[in-house]
C-alpha cells in the first residue's frame, strides 16, 4: 500500500485497461459535472486493436477522441501522468497485467476489476505492491471514488445516481467496505445524514484483497480533510479486528461507525457462504456478531442493525460540530444518452435520408418488403429479383425472363469496344479491379451502350405524338440530333446483330404486345435506305421493348412511372449491370496474362500539330 494519504485528486488521471465504453463514459460524465479541467481517462489499452486508434466518447455536448494503445508500456510512456491503472482485463489476464503496471514507475494505484482471480495470484499482487509501494484496490471491485473529483469505472452507477448520492462535490466522511453494491447504498444514506463523502473505496469481495479494509481507514486517519470513518465490514476473515486493534492502540483517533454484515448467518444451521468469496465465517471470531461485539466494545459506533446504520452516521456526524455550511454545487445538465432516450421512446429526430427499397434494420434485410430468406428459398430468378430492387414490382414472368435475357446478351461484346478497351488499359496501367471496371463503365454514354434509356425516349415521344416513322425521322433530322438506337459502327443489313435478332424472337414469342418494337422497325426500314449500317441496334432494341414491357403488364406501372423510369436513366442499368461481368472479366483476363502496361502505336496515330510560325513564335 502506498504510503501517500491521498490517493486520488481532481487531477488525477487513468489509464483503462480493456476498451470499456459505457465505464470510460460515465467516468468522463462525472469529470464534466465535476467541472474538471481535464477528463480522469487519459488512454485506452486494446491489446486487440492493430494499430492503436482512437475512441470516440462524450465530453458534455461535444465529443472527444481518447487515444488508444495495444500495450501498457506505450500507453503510460505516452501518458506519464496518468498514475492509476482501471484494469478491466479477464480473471486470466488480471495478474500479468497488474503485475506490469506495478512495475512502471508512473502508475501508483491499480485498480483490478475482475473476479475470480486466484487466491495465490491476488495474495502475490498485495505483497509485490507493497513491495513497490503501491496500492491494488480489488480484484473483484467496483473501485472507489473522491467526490467531486475521481471516479473509477462504474462507481456510483449512472451520473443521475452520482448526483442524486451527492458524489460530485466533496464532503468529510471516508468510508470503506468490501462490496460495490452496498457502497452505492452507503453513499446515499452518507449524503443523507452528513455534509458527504469524502472517499469512499470498495475494496471488493475476495479473500485476499490487495489493500484491506484497515489501509484505507489509516489512510483517513491521516488525512486532515476527513472528518470521520464509516466502514462496511462482512462476515468470514478477521479483518475488523484490526480496526478493534487500531481503535485500541489509538492508531484511529477520529470517530467511526462501522457495520458488519451479515449477522443472519448465525440465525442459519451450518456454514453460510455469501455472495463473496471471502464471506463466510470460518470459526465464531469470524461471525458478524462477533466482530460488532469487539468493535463495539472499543468505542466504534455500532448500530444495533443496518436498518439504524444511517442514524448513527448522523448522531456520530453531528457530534463533530463541523461549522460546515451546505452549500448547493451547481451542476451542469448532464445530455441524455440519445440511444438512451431513443429507446425509451423519449426523442424524435427528422432522418435524413429516405429509402424505400430494403429495409435492414431487422434480423434479415427485406427486399421491397420481401425477407431475403424467402428470395433464396423460392429460387427466384435474377430478373424478378431486379424487379422488386428497382421497381419495387413483382414482374411477371416474361418481363424477369426478359431481363435476364438482357443481362446475357450484353454481359460482353469482346475487348475492342469502348468499356472494355478502357477497362484493359487502365488494367494494364497497373490499377485495380474497382478502377479499372470503373473506367470502362464511365465509358458508358450516348454513343456506347448508353442510348438504351434515350431510344426509348425518342422512339416513346414519337409514337405518343402520333408521328409516322418517317415524321420522326424528318423531326429528328431537322433538329440535327441522331435517333437514339440506330445504328452501329460493325452490325449492319448484310450483318444482322444476333442479339437484336435473338431480343425480337424472344418479345414475339413472349411479349403480349410489341407496338413499340413494330414502329421501331418501320423506322429502321428507311433508316436502312439511307446508309446499310443504320440498324436498330442492341441498346433501341433494348429501350423500345421495355417501353412494350411496361405496356404488356397493363396498370402495373402507372404512366407516372414509365415516365420516371425513362427520364431518370434507368433503363441504361441494363447494359451498365451486364457488361460489368465482361469487364470484371476483361480484368482478370489482363491480370492472368501479366499484360504490361498498354502504349498506343505511334504508327496509328496522324501526327498533325500547328506550324509555330503559325502561331507567331520566331524559331
Ligand atoms: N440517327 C440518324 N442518323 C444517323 C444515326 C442515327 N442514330 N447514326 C448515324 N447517322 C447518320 C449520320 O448523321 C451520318 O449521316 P451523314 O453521312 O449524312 O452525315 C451517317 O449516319 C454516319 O454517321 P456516323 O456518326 O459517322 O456513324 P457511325 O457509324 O460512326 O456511328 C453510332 C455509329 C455512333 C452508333 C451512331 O450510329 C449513333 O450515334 N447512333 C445513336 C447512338 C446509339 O444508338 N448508340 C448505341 C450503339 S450500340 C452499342 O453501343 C452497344
Ligand atoms: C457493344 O455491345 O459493346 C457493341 O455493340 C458496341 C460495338 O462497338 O460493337
């Protein structure tokens, strides 16, 4: 035990061994209603955390950031004036880290919260740290607190607790016991019938604590600031007779009131283990009635039961005559705990963001509603799939078949055209998967494989305003924009496009209505006449047969629908989602081959730059 009175001040400070989150938070909200310049929790020690990091915790209103170690060596070099150690470790792992802590020079006091530690280990920490001239409060301990100026762990329970015991401001009263639980009750009936605590320890429940319950009572003898001793004593262990022994020999001068508990023991036949591992009396000296006797009888005040504990803490307080006056410490509010409160259903706040696809908030995520159990279970095919993701619809089964048939035909179109060429070279560039495919679906436009949502645009105006193909066409040429979905740089009249040819067997076949479909092909008919390569292509044919999709599934998509489908752009979808799987190929492909970086051929190019002298530079 360290020599020092005074353990703990308003500026001590901890390190905390295991990342304890709702610990380390009420400790930093009882520094704040302390109004304490500086947070008691100086770092964190995670030996499971890689790379250090921060913890993210309140500090009032605001958050702060709480450093966070993977050893103690580094923590309390980094923090040299951190001198207690929270040691929330396992029962396994208590003794070596305590151990470790006792032998780093910054640390006085450790604090081990475990239970279960064993004996041998716990009587090795209490002679190694009187060795060392330390103090080890616990195993087994909530920890202990000064009032109004440090609290370890989860001392005093909530902050509305604290508050409530008046453990945020300091009062003369030092009081010790073994338990945690029946610390909590003891500074409530402290606050009630004194001026308030001092300090209170809990030295916690195990035979063979680390510092005992006679240590810290010396301690308070010796510290000026205390004006008397209450004490929790227990059943089992000759402990309290060394208080009898210090009252005697006069080593305690100040009053004290103390209570031994559990006097019912001796009301039962046979041997009474309590809750803790040291409770239990052994022989009769061990008994609580005994021990009350003996202290009893050197002058310790002694209540005839727990229920008169509180009033003989007060008829013993106010024979001290303290010229104290009560004066109220104002407290700043302490925020609530949004979750708190949200759970309890006490707060409201607008969200900000809004979605109305899938829901994960459950046990499983729902697609448009749908758990994803029943997804897999039913084998439900990939396109009706996309239907509830993207239209919140259960298509019927010619639309799911066709978008699946969709996604195939434009899963590839081999490594010259514009997505994949992209995708090689910035493969070969030495990128990854993300960028590369990236770069070849940002390649996806109105040129390439992004006119799907534009023909069925033009060609959709064009039928709802009645036009004849050849109207359109003139209409579109007048304005000098080129029909989304006819034409292609390779495909032609002499060489059809089997994807269109495979797209339109399968809408004849399936699709109860093609209207769309047919006026397109009225229009490719003239187109043809003008130049042979002015096909409906892959991406019209594409667009203007989801316009009759939508068509063929009668009011399942209102026209307000249709119209957003077409205007947001989500047609394009189908292609930008089939040809990822060709460029996510193209990729690999790359890789597998150890392709080294991509340089076009200069022999490819026209060199065709400005003569300077054009330019009014003199050479
Ligand atoms: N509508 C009307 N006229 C057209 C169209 C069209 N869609 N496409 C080409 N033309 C005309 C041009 O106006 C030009 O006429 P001109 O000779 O009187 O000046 C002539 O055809 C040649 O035009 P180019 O642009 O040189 O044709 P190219 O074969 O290079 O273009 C392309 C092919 C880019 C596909 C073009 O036809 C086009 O822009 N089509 C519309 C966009 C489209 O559907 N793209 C998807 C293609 S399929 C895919 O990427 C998966
Ligand atoms: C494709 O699907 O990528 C092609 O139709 C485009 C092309 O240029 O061949």
């Amino acid at each position: 035990m360290n020599n020092d009175y005074q353990l703990f001040t308003r500026k001590t400070r901890a390190i905390i061994f295991n990342l304890q989150a709702n610990a380390i938070q009420r400790m930093l909200d009882f520094d704040y209603v302390c109004k304490r310049e500086k947070p008691s929790v100086a770092a964190i020690i995670n030996p499971n955390a890689k790379r250090g990091g921060y913890h993210k915790t309140f500090w009032g209103t605001k958050e702060i950031l709480i450093p966070i170690y993977q050893n103690l060596t580094e923590a309390s070099a980094k923090h040299q004036d951190a001198d207690v150690l929270i040691n929330f470790s396992s029962f396994r792992s208590a003794y070596p880290t305590s151990m470790e802590a006792l032998d780093i020079d910054t640390f006085r006091t450790v604090v081990i919260i475990a239970e279960g530690v064993p004996e041998r280990r716990a009587r090795k920490l209490a002679a190694y740290a009187k060795l060392k001239n330390k103090t080890v409060i616990g195993p087994a301990t909530v920890g202990g607190i000064l009032a109004g100026g440090f609290k370890i762990g989860n001392t005093g329970g909530t902050i509305q607790n604290i508050i409530a015991s008046g453990l945020h401001k300091s009062g003369s009263v030092g009081f010790v016991s073994k338990s945690g639980g029946m610390s909590n009750e003891a500074y409530n009936i402290i606050h009630k019938n004194t001026d308030g605590l001092y300090e209170g320890i809990a030295i916690g429940g195990d035979a063979n604590p680390g510092s005992t319950l006679i240590e810290h009572l010396l301690r308070y003898e010796a510290n000026p600031k205390v004006k008397m001793l209450v004490c929790l004593g227990e059943v089992g262990g000759t402990e309290e007779y060394k208080i009898v022994e210090a009252v005697k020999s006069g080593k305690i001068t100040k009053p004290v009131v103390c209570w031994v508990t559990g006097t019912i023991a001796s009301k039962m036949t046979g041997e009474v283990q309590f809750g803790h591992a040291g409770a239990k009396a052994g022989s009769d000296k061990e008994t609580a009635g005994a021990k009350n006797k003996a202290l009893k009888e050197v002058g310790v005040v002694v209540p005839e039961s727990f229920d008169d504990y509180g009033e003989k803490i007060r008829e013993t307080f106010e024979k001290l005559n303290l010229k104290t006056v009560k004066t109220e410490k104002t407290v700043p509010p302490i925020p609530e705990d949004y979750k708190q409160l949200k759970a309890e259903s006490k707060v409201r706040k607008p969200t900000n963001i809004i979605c109305t696809i899938t829901d994960d908030t459950g046990e499983e995520p729902l697609y448009a509603g749908l758990p994803m159990s029943k997804v897999i279970e039913s084998n439900m095919p990939l396109g009706e799939m996309i239907g509830l993701l993207w239209f919140k619809k259960k298509l019927p089964d010619f639309a799911a078949k066709y978008i699946e048939i969709v996604l195939r035909l434009t899963a590839d179109h081999g490594p010259c055209v514009s997505g994949a060429h992209n995708t090689i070279v910035t493969a070969r560039a030495g990128r990854d998967l993300m960028s590369a495919v990236a770069s070849g679906i940002l390649t996806i436009g109105p040129r390439f494989g992004g006119a799907v949502s534009g023909a069925a645009k033009h060609f959709g105006n064009a039928i709802a305003q009645g036009m004849t193909p050849l109207e359109f066409i003139k209409y579109m040429k007048a304005k000098g924009v080129n029909i989304q979905g006819i034409g292609h740089r390779i495909k032609s009249a002499t060489n059809p496009d089997v994807r269109v040819t495979l797209l339109k067997k399968f809408a004849k076949e399936n699709f109860p209505k093609t209207t769309h479909l047919d006026y397109a092909l009225e229009v490719e008919k003239i187109t043809l006449t003008k130049r042979n390569n002015l096909i409906l292509n892959v991406d019209g044919c594409i667009g203007v047969l989801f316009l009759d999709l939508m068509e063929s599934c009668g009011d399942l998509f209102s026209e307000k629908e249709k119209e957003e489908i077409i205007e947001f752009g989500i047609l394009n979808g189908l292609f930008m989602l089939g040809r990822t799987i060709g460029m996510i190929g193209h990729y690999f492909d790359q890789n597998r081959l150890r392709s080294r970086l991509y340089r076009h051929p200069m022999d490819d190019v026209l060199y065709d730059t400005p003569d300077p002298k054009d330019l009014g530079y003199d050479l």
